[in-house]
C-alpha cells in the first residue's frame, strides 16, 4: 500500500510538502479509505476536476473547492450553461487526465507576487482578500494550477474512483447578494468496491427521499403561494406527527418535566438581554407595534422558560425544574438552503430547560442521555456524542465557559461514555453535546442536543434561595431531544423508506370490502378500532379488488384488512401484515388483541 501523507500531530502533509520541509517522523498515511487518506484523495479529485473543466470550458474561472462531508466541489464561473447531463462529459476528460498520471506540483509566492498573477482573476481576488498569510502556495497539475494549501497526491493516476453526483448553484461567498456560482459536487475513494457500495447507497437514498416519500404518502406539501420553508401538514402527516407528540408527552410527564407554553413573539428588549438580538440577529424575525415598540418573532424557546422560572421565588427543595414545550420557533434560513422537512423556516422543538443546583448538573446530563438512548432505541438509530466548545462569537467570560464545558465532559466520561470534541461549536452561550444518529443507510444526522448555559441565569438575574437562606444563581440546561418534529419526521421518513412501526404509522390498517355488502362490517370494525386509538381508512372505491389491493400496498401501511362474506357471517378478519410478510384470518377478539400489542410498544 503506497504512503500519500505524513499526519503530524492534527495536520494532514502531503508528500511534497514533508520534502520541502525535511518532515521525516509523523503518522504515515497510506492510500486507503480512511478518513486522512480519503481528505487527500478527495482534495485531489477536486483539483483533477477543475482541470477537466477548464480543458472543456476554457473561459471558466475558479472560486474554491474544498472537500466537505459528502466529498467535495468546485465553485466556478463559466460563460456556458452546465447541466446534469454534461457531467458525464466531465468525467470523460477526468478519467483521460488520469492516464496522463500529472504530477501535483507545488510552488510558494508572496501574496503580492500571487496578486500580480491573477489580476485578471476577480474570483482569485476574492480569494487573496481572505488569506492572511504573506506565503502562498499553488498546487498545479497539467494546465491547472490555483491557490492552495494542499495536502495533495502524489499524481493524478491515484484520483481514478471517482464519481459527479450533482450541479448547483452557489452565491460567491454564500452573500445572497452576490452572483450565483456554478457548483459541482463529487465523491471520491480508494477503491472501486467502494465507490460502488457509496453509489448504490445514493440511489436507494433517492428511492427513500423524504420528499418524494412524503409526496407518494401525502403527508405533507409546500406551497409557493404560502411561502418558502413553510411546511403544510396533511392529515396522514399530522397523524404521524401527533402520535410522535403524544408518544414525547406522556414520556416527559414520567420524567419529572412540566408543561408550559410561552408566547411566539416577545419585545426585542428581551433578547438584547439574553444576547440573541447581537449573536442571532440575522437570524431572527422583527416587527414593529403600533410603532412604538420592536418585537421579533422567537428563535428558540428559552426566553419563555426563563420567564416561567421568573414566576415565582424558587427553593433549592424545587430543583432541578423542568419545563417542556413544543415550541414553534422562526429562522431566516436562505432560500438556497431550504431542503424539503430537513431546512425549514418555521419549525417546532420538543424542547425543555431544567433549572438545576451546580451540584445536581451530572445526574440531569445522564438523565437526558438516558431519554435519549431510549428514545434512538426504539427507532433502530445508533448514535454518537459531540461536546461542543465555545465559538468565535460567544458571550460570558472564559472561565464560566471552562467551567460548563468541563461539567459537559465530566458527566460523559465518568460514566464511560464515548465522545468526540467539536472545537468551537457551541451555542454562543453555552457549551453543548450534540446528539448525531446513524439511519438505515449509515448516514449520520445531526437531531438532539443538550446545552449547558451559566450565561442566561446571570444575565437574567435567576435566583433561588438555597439551605442557608442565600440567594444563589441556577445552572439552565437547554435540551432538545429529536432537535424539531420536522427534521427528526424527514430523518424518519427516509429511514424506514416510509415503512413506518405500527405504533407511529399514520393509518395503521386499510380495509378493503370486496363488496358493498361488506362495507357496513369493515366501517364498525374501524369505529372501534377508533375508540383504542388506531387509525385505519377504507378502500371502497369502484374499482377492482386487484386495484384496490395494489394502491393500499403502496400506501405501505402496516396491516391490509380483506373483508368477505366469510368474515363478515363469522366475524373474522383476514389480513396481510405487510413487515413479517405474512396472511393470516383471525376471530375479531385475536385481531384486536393483536393491534393492542403492536400499539404497546408507542412508549419510551
């Protein structure tokens, strides 16, 4: 196996660059699929692409082109429209480019030196205006060369498993008011067992979009005239949802937390307290009153909370309190980064606070994650955990930042937890563990988070009184479990490919009467499955048995009742159980016993 990099203590080197700097010792990294390997490799792939573009569209001019989690792209701009069908006409030139086995070269220039070579270059312009350093270095291969800080392969003949997975645009910059951008978007891996294994994984993600599934199931809908980002629920989907809700509610009830609700707009006073209106602003929607007074719409659900704890004069004997909501808040997100249920503008948490002692911070971290690995249980979700640590933009002073984050990792390691550190990733007040679940298709979503806060009880003046009759300020936990209904509904949706369990399906069973005689049987059999909770509709339409049959199935509902004249003389049931595969007639006492068991496993 051929060495490609040297890792030396974080940073990945490539080879030219240990030449250059005489770097001997270090972690050898070897061409192979991991993760050092393949930010090399995909990296690499990036620079081949741009060449391939730039021998097929002379005229284009490169922004970036960075590696990313789901492999990597190339922001450019070229006089010619480029469409999904030219990739593979890309790809053709990469895999000739390949062959030619370029060398990665590099070469350092000042920063003035690299200004004078790309004056013609507004896009490298932009680049230089961001890079601090009075040292460049260029990578070329071929015709192509650009700013970069590598690492790099060794040649082009190593880029050869490779695949374009999609056109897009983007703004220069991410600035909404800037040009839009050409992007492409590709994998990359070692081998070809592998790329195959990602490629088939893609094509089944697409079969389980949750925007296609959620349109085949008629779940939910966007519509242009409503506004972008603004789901539209219908009944199947509200279904599904409320039962999710219902499943939360009673499992909080259990843990200790309370109900509260708190208003969905609320005086921009209140958030230049809290720090939103300075840290989140660009975020937030405002509005003017009766001009005299601005208000914004909630970005999260903390203010009301806090103003629930304000209520009363709280005792070290009340704590920890815990508050839960579900809480519709509104984000501007832009519209280049809206995406179906996952990016929304409007949304709802199921979110909670507890308002806790300084010693009690442990137990309600592990009580939390508890929830939460009851919660990813019963889903068919492994996960992982991620502390992380104060950003750039942050409020409150270093050692109170030390202090949570400490307590963060502290409550994980002591019970032989297992965590990642995401340095600068934290709420701006407050230090979090982030909760990343793995579906079906091995994908990695972000959804829960625990957030510990010192920062909003002092800037609120939270108070309680303790054992010695002093007044002592409260920690505030910020928790979200699924993160939103939205996202974590979207996450299931493409997890089960919309084969959803019983206890969440949003029609659990379709009857289907082979004639009208037996219509009147099927509708009391659905009344009083009504009355324990379970959903059902009935396919009586005039068409053929077959027809009706093949449309309940494509509904992917759990259970698909056929009803004759032997189950309605004998008061039977004969059902299909679309998840064991299975076809079985019951006495009507075995078939609701049967949906009560299924039914039994909606709790946490």
């Amino acid at each position: 196996m051929e060495q490609i990099g040297i890792k030396v203590q974080d940073e990945i080197i490539d080879l030219q660059t240990a030449l250059d700097k005489s770097i001997t010792d270090g972690e050898p990294i070897y061409f192979d699929n991991s993760s050092d390997s393949l930010d090399i490799i995909r990296h690499s792939t990036a620079h081949l692409m741009a060449q391939a573009i730039k021998e097929l569209y002379p005229e284009v001019k490169f922004f970036v082109g960075p590696t990313v989690d789901e492999g990597f792209y190339y922001d450019f701009r070229v006089d010619s429209k480029i469409g999904e069908d030219d990739l593979k006409k890309i790809e053709k030139k990469m895999k000739s480019l390949v062959s030619k086995k370029y060398k990665f070269e590099k070469y350092i220039l000042t920063k003035q030196e690299a200004i004078e070579k790309f004056k013609d270059d507004d896009l490298k312009q932009e680049v230089l205006k961001k890079l601090d350093s009075n040292e460049l270095s260029i990578y070329k291969q071929g015709s192509f060369e650009d700013l970069c800080r590598g690492p790099h392969l060794p040649n082009t003949k190593f880029a050869r498993y490779f695949k374009l997975t999609r056109v897009a645009g983007a703004y220069l910059g991410g600035d909404e008011n800037r040009e839009m951008l050409t992007r492409i978007y590709g994998i990359a891996f070692a081998d070809k067992e592998s790329l195959t294994e990602y490629l088939t994984m893609i094509e089944e993600a697409k079969k389980r979009d949750h925007r296609k599934v959620g349109k085949d199931l008629d779940l939910f809908t966007f519509d242009e005239e409503s506004g972008a980002g603004l789901a539209i629920w219908l009944p199947k989907g509200a279904r599904l949802r409320s039962r999710l809700e219902d499943m939360l509610f009673k499992a909080h009830r259990l843990r200790g937390y309370q109900p509260v609700r708190g208003p969905e707009i609320l005086k921009s006073s209140l958030w230049k307290t809290s720090g939103h209106y300075a840290n989140y602003g660009e975020n937030m929607y405002f509005t003017n009153i009766e001009d005299e007074c601005e208000y914004a719409l909630k970005p999260m659900n903390c203010l009301g909370h806090i103003k629930v704890y304000e209520h009363s004069v709280r005792s070290y004997r009340d704590l920890p309190l815990k508050f839960f909501e579900y809480g519709v808040v509104h984000r501007h997100e832009k519209s280049g980064v809206l995406h179906g249920l996952l990016r929304v503008r409007e949304f709802t948490q199921d979110d909670a606070h507890i308002f806790c002692t300084s010693s009690q911070i442990k137990e309600n971290i592990l009580e939390v994650v508890d929830f939460i690995d009851k919660i990813m249980t019963k889903f068919g979700f492994n996960y992982g955990m991620e502390v992380s640590t104060k950003p750039d933009k942050a409020i409150g002073d270093d050692k109170i930042w030390d202090i949570a984050t400490t307590a963060l990792k502290e409550a994980l390691s002591e019970n032989n937890l297992e965590f990642g550190v995401d340095e600068g990733g934290g709420a701006f007040y407050g230090p979090k563990i982030d909760i990343k679940i793995t579906d079906a298709l091995n994908r990695k979503w972000q959804c829960g988070t625990i957030q510990l806060d010192f920062n909003l009880p002092e800037r609120f003046d939270l108070e309680y009184v303790d054992e010695n009759n002093e007044r002592v300020r409260p920690v505030m936990i910020h928790r979200a479990i699924l993160g939103s209904f939205e996202r974590f509904i979207a996450i299931l949706i493409e997890h089960y490919a919309g084969e959803f369990p019983m206890f969440i399906s949003p029609t659990q069973i379709i009857f289907i009467p082979i004639s009208e005689n037996h219509v009147d049987y099927c509708k009391k059999l659905q009344n009083e499955l009504m009355l324990i909770e379970v959903d059902s509709e009935l396919y009586d339409k005039n068409e053929s048995l077959n027809k009706r049959i093949r449309n309940a199935e494509k509904q992917r509902v759990p259970i698909v009742a056929i009803i004759g004249d032997k189950e309605v003389e004998e008061g039977l049931i004969s059902i299909r159980d679309r998840r064991e595969r299975t076809q079985s007639t019951l006495a009507k006492n075995e078939f609701f016993n049967l949906i009560k068991e299924k039914m039994s496993e909606a709790s946490f």
